[in-house]
C-alpha cells in the first residue's frame, strides 16, 4: 500500500508539474511588462506595433500608477479614510491626479503624442495661467520682451540687460530653427553666460526656474545650450495657443491617466494582454526566461506567466534601483475661490525657493471644472516638491494657506527611484520626478527605446523639434 501511495504521489506530482509547464507555455510572451505607468503604456504600444507578443500586468486597479486619476473615494481610499458626506455626493464629478503634471504645448512630450494619433483619443485644453510667487505676491511671468519691460518681476535696472540676454536667446533661436545653432558657440558655464549681462541672482532666478525650468541651480554650472534649448521651448509653446499666450502648458481633459490609458487601447489592437488589480507573488529567472508568478483576482488562483525580457516600475524590482530623492505631494480640493489667484483658472505657480530659504522650488497645479477635474464650484490643488525636512507637512503649509478654503487635504512623501545599474533583459523605468511637465519622462521612455533597441521610432520627434 505503501509503494502504492508513493506511486499515487509521484503521479499527482508529475501530473501538477505537467499542467504548471503547460501553463507556462500557454502563457509565454515576448515581453512582460510591470506597471502601466506612462513609460510603460508607451513600451506596449511600439513594441506591439512591431508584432511583438505581451502581456501587461499591473497591481493597481486603475491605469496610469503614480500618473493615475482618481474619483474622490478613490483618493480616500489610497490616501484618507474619512469620508465627506458633501464631497462624497459629488464623487464621479471629481478626476483627481496623483501627481500634477503638464505637457509643454510644443514639448517633445505632445509632438510623440501627435505623431501616435492619441489626440483622437484624448481632448487637451490650455492652461490659462503661469506665474511665480516673489516678494509675498503672486506675479505673471512675462511672455515676450515687451511684457518683461513693464514687468515687475526684476528690477528696474536689471530690465535693459534682461532684454539683451532675451535678444541673445532670439537669436539663437532663429539659428536653431535653421539647424545652425552650432554658430552660436559657448565657451563657458551658463553662470558666466549669466554674469557676462550683468544679471543679478533675482534676474538670475527668473530666467532659471520660471521660464527654462530648471529645478535647482546645478544647470548654472553646465553648458548654456542647455538652458538656451529649455528657453526655446518654452517660447515655442507659449506660441502654440494664439487664443492663450499667458502660460506654454497644455492638460488632457479628464485627467493625466487619459494618456496611459490611450495607449493601451493602441496596443490593445495589436493584442497586448492586459491584467490590472493582479499581485505580482514572484520574479525568478529559468535560463534565459523570466517566471512571474501572479495572483489571478478573477479566478482566484495563482498563475504563472512567463517572457524572454522584463519591462517595469521601480516599485516591481527594488532589490534593483537606488532612491535619488523623496518628494512631497499634496492634493487639496478647495471649495470656492482659489485665494491666491485673481480668478479661478487653471493656473501653474512657481513658489521660488529663495521665497522660503529653500534649496528647491515649490510647485502648485491648479485645475477645475474647464478641465473636467472639479464639479463647479471646486478646484483642486496639487502641490510637490523635494521634502527637505522630517517634517513635510509643516515645509508645504505656507502654500495650503494660500489656497483658501481647503476641504479636503491628501499629503503623502514618495521616493523617486532610478534603475541602480543594467540587468540583462530587464528594463527598469524611473520614478515621476517632481518636474512640472512631462519632458523628463519623454527622457525615459527614449532611454528605455534605446535599451530595447527601438530608438528609429522616436528620432523624428527628437529631430523635429529643431525646425
């Protein structure tokens, strides 16, 4: 009976090893891709154009990971747990983004947008304001030199030399637009670029943060086509709206997971397979596959799935990626009027970090009804920056005061993480960092292109940028 029962075992033993192998192979892909964040969605999309077999598995339950939208329970599920009774009742009038974000309306971002049709899919609308907060107001950033004459932004003195620098920078720019801006040589930093105008450090600060952008003072000791290139932009999206020239963003009606989530409707075409609320148990490597073992929520049973290379977040591989920083993010739904605005529009503000004797600026998005972030009557404000204190709630007060009547606010700390060094067929993307726009992701999704070896699909967008 013995022998029997070992024999009985050995089979059923044999018989289960059989069905897993089975699985496996029912269940092989080409590429198996973790998270669908926006690197992620993108990765889907070219690499089902190109015949490829995926599935695309992802713990949450909605798209976009930290680029995720959410109704306000959502958002009190994730991050609350008190409940508004009022608020509560206005719940799928609410698309509340976890991380504020927005597209430079002529930015490398939008025109890879374009160049995927995703505009037949998501409605953008311009964002009607963009200013910095200095000397306790809040003030326009000027848009053209005219503007930065009569402004009060820099002093009295310093204007006359702000516009030799902005002559300088059009010039430049005409050479770019011709593809000769090579002519226009630097040979030194962009600190003494700065210094040979005369520029103060409030000057300095200005040309810096509010218009090309940079989020601390590192770019001051680099070559000053950098700046000279973000500045180009920003200008060239400020003219992209004719009806809207006071800011160069743009929103995605509804929310930033509209653009993930077009995405995967592109690649779902092409017959990517996609699992979202699905626990990821296990990663290990067989020879030259990767095993993943994954808690199916709809059967309720544990499956494997399996591919020859591995795409996905920071947050499916620790054991593989270094933190480079935390950042604070901060969702307020504000009920009636935005205190520091003049008016309720969608707004970007720059809160620069010499305002607050910080080392890194200060950030704020504010959206509303227009873009179908709100009911009427709401706004919602959303701040982020690096958290330079053990104390972040107290290093963002002075800009939730600021915003009036806040209902609800949703603070937590996140940990921006990069790939620690290469792994043979894992392809690991970075944290949303805490830039304002979505250029540095455009980064990241031409780095992880060019890992996998399909960079001719983005050349055009990088090179068109030029003319």
């Amino acid at each position: 009976m013995e022998e029997n029962g070992e024999t009985e075992s050995e089979n059923r033993d044999k018989t289960n090893r059989e069905r897993e192998h089975e699985n496996i192979e029912n269940n092989k892909y080409d590429y198996v891709i973790l998270g669908t964040g926006l690197v992620e969605c993108v990765m889907a999309k070219l690499l089902s154009d190109r015949g490829k077999k995926i599935i695309q598995i992802d713990k949450n339950s909605s798209y976009g990971s930290e680029l995720r939208t959410l109704r306000y329970t959502e958002l009190e599920n994730s991050l609350g747990g008190k409940i508004d009774p009022e608020l509560l009742a206005l719940d799928r009038k609410f698309s509340l983004d976890l991380t504020p974000k927005f597209l430079l309306a002529d930015g490398l971002m939008k025109r890879f947008l374009c160049k995927y049709g995703l505009s037949d899919l998501v409605s953008f609308t311009p964002i009607k304001g963009s200013f910095i907060f200095k000397h306790g107001k809040l003030r326009t950033i000027p848009t053209d030199e005219k503007k930065a004459m009569m402004s009060n932004v820099v002093g009295m003195w310093q204007k006359p030399k702000m516009m030799k620098f902005f002559w300088d920078v059009r010039k430049y720019s005409e050479l770019k637009i011709k593809n000769k801006e090579s002519m226009y040589a630097f040979k030194r930093t962009m600190e003494e670029e700065f210094s040979s105008y005369g520029l103060n450090g409030e000057s300095i600060e200005f040309v810096g943060h509010a218009i090309a952008l940079n989020l601390d003072d590192s770019y001051l000791k680099l070559d000053p086509k950098i700046t000279f290139d973000k500045i180009f932009l920003y200008v060239r999206s400020l003219l992209s709206f004719k009806e809207c020239i006071n800011s160069p963003y743009i929103y995605p009606l509804y929310g930033l997971s509209e653009i993930c989530q077009a995405f995967s409707r592109k690649a779902s075409l092409n017959g990517t397979v996609y699992m979202l609320n699905t626990p990821i148990r296990r990663i290990e490597r067989k020879d030259d596959i990767f095993e993943i073992e994954i808690f199916n929520t709809c059967n309720k049973r544990r499956e494997i799935v399996a591919g020859k290379y591995l795409i996905g977040e920071p947050g499916y591989f620790e054991d593989r990626v270094e933190t480079t920083c935390e950042v604070i993010r901060c969702i307020c739904i504000i009920k009636g009027k935005v205190e520091i605005l003049e008016e309720n529009v969608s707004s970007q503000v720059i809160f620069l970090s010499s305002e607050f004797k910080r080392k890194n600026d200060i950030f704020l998005a504010i959206l509303g009804p227009e873009e179908c972030s709100t009911p009427d009557g709401y706004m919602v404000g959303i701040i982020s920056t690096v958290k330079e204190t053990e104390n972040p709630g107290r290093e963002i007060e002075d800009i939730v005061r600021k915003l009036g009547n806040v209902k609800r606010k949703f603070l937590e700390v996140r940990e921006v993480k990069v790939p620690s060094e290469g792994y043979e067929n894992v392809f690991i993307s970075k944290s949303v960092d805490q830039t304002t726009h979505f250029e540095s992701l455009f980064g990241d999704i031409l780095r992880i292109a060019k890992e996998v070896g399909i960079e001719e699909e983005l050349r055009d967008v990088c090179s068109c940028v030029m003319g």
